[in-house]
C-alpha cells in the first residue's frame, strides 16, 4: 500500500512550487490570526474574508457591504498592534458572541493571511490552532497528503507555530491506521514532533504552562508580552476549547464553519 505523506514547513517560503496542488494545507498561525479566526467562527460569525493588504481589506469591505447589505467589520493587525479605524484587532478574546455572531469580518494580520494567500491551489485549506486541535486532527486523520504550513513571525520560524505542527504529527502518527497506509513525514514533521514530545506534561499533552513558555520565549509571544498582551498567550495555548473546523473557501474566498 502507498504510504501517505505528511509535510511540515516552517515558514511558507519553503513550500515547494506545484507541492500543494493535491494537499489538504492547514495554516498556522498559534499567535494569533488562526487561534483568532477559529474563535470567531466559533462564537457565531457568519464568514471571515482574509486580506493580505490594508487598502485590499478596506476594497473588500466595501464591496461586501454592496453585495450582502448587511454590517461588516474589519478586524486585524500589524506588528501585533490594532489597526486605526478598525472595528477588531487580533486579539482572540474580542472575537466574543456579542461582538461577532452573525457578522462578516474583513481580516489582514501581518503572517497569518500572507501564509493563507501562499496556499491557493491546495486541495483544501484548513484553519488550525490548538483551540481546535482535536477537530484538525480528525478531520486529516484520513487524508492522503496533508501539509502543515507554519506562518513564522516576519520572515522567521517561530516556535508556538513549529510546536502546533509537532502536536498535529504526533497526534496523526499514534491514530488507528489499520485500513489506511502508514504517514511518510518530511524531516521537518520529526523536527517539529520531537520539539512538542519533548516538553513536560502528566499524559497526552504537554502541560498548559510548558507551553506557555515556550510561547513566551518565542518571536511573536515575546512581543505580545511586551505589549501587554500575555492574556493572548494563555489563550491560544488552551487546548481543545472549541470544536469546529474553519475551511478557506478558495472560490469565495471566505472562511466558514466546515459541515
């Protein structure tokens, strides 16, 4: 039987031209355009339009508010920091029920929606965060080529995205394979899976709090701290708060709730 293949790229320059073609891709960004996403879509909002460019999110907004008649926000950052004029920055706790269901939002962060953008042409794109881990993880459990693509923080690796990468390998390599080939895994994967195995935990997991430090050591999470913004941290490192899966529809380009 052919194995199946599981690649992990730590930044998205990595990825091969042509590579995604026939992969599910699932983008991470841990902090925070993923984790944020995943908790809007979980709190009710009705779609998320990613945009890489500020002037292409503010276009977006106002062709949306043509077609849907209906209240648009635009939410995101850059450099961690909320954006004047938006209604939303990048924190996950604001993407709240009161604040988001039943609204379209506009999103551009600084790596998330470039990583998202990188995509395009993959089989399927999924949104991926520890809040929603599990969910992830079962939805890729019987895919045939999956790819893991890491948003890094400005062009560098960063460890919270290589660590959620590690959870997704491990998590897929220890599930029941009996009627399905075994996962080939680019180096990469192994990396990323010996880095989430070798932080402590009592079982399954790691503990709350090794990750956590490893957030707060890394690029991005270092920055947030230093914004005051180390709630968003403890935050993303809660495994499994939600239960829903966010696909990018690449025709809409709109991310939903997938069934």
């Amino acid at each position: 039987m052919k194995s199946r293949q599981l690649y992990t790229f730590f930044l998205p320059a990595l990825i091969p031209d042509g590579l995604l073609t026939d992969c599910v891709a699932v983008v991470i960004d841990i902090l925070r355009a993923t984790t944020t996403m995943t908790t809007g879509l979980a709190h009710g909002a009705a779609r998320i339009v990613p945009c890489v460019g500020l002037d292409q999110a503010h276009l977006t907004k106002q062709r949306l508010l043509e077609e849907l008649s209906a209240n648009v926000l635009l939410g995101g950052e850059r450099l961690g920091k909320p954006l004047p004029g938006f209604d939303l920055g990048n924190a996950p706790e604001t993407y709240s029920p009161a604040a988001v269901a039943g609204q379209t939002i506009v999103m551009t962060t600084t790596n998330g929606t470039k990583a998202m953008d990188r995509c395009r042409g993959s089989q399927q794109i999924v949104i991926g965060s520890f809040a929603n881990l599990s969910r992830v993880v079962q939805h890729l459990s019987r895919a045939h080529r999956v790819a893991l693509v890491c948003s890094g923080t400005d062009k560098h690796v960063t460890c919270e995205d290589v660590l959620f990468a590690g959870a997704v390998t491990a998590e897929l390599l220890r599930g029941p394979t009996a009627d399905l080939p075994a996962w080939e895994v680019n180096d990469q994967s192994e990396l990323a899976r010996s880095y989430w195995q070798s932080l402590p935990g009592d079982g399954r997991f790691p503990s709350e709090e090794a990750m956590l430090e490893v957030f707060r050591r890394s690029l991005g999470g270092s920055n947030l701290c230093a914004q005051g913004r180390a709630a968003d941290l403890a935050f993303a490192a809660r495994i499994d708060r939600f239960d829903n899966l966010p696909v990018l529809d690449q025709e809409r380009w709109e991310i939903t709730n997938h069934a």
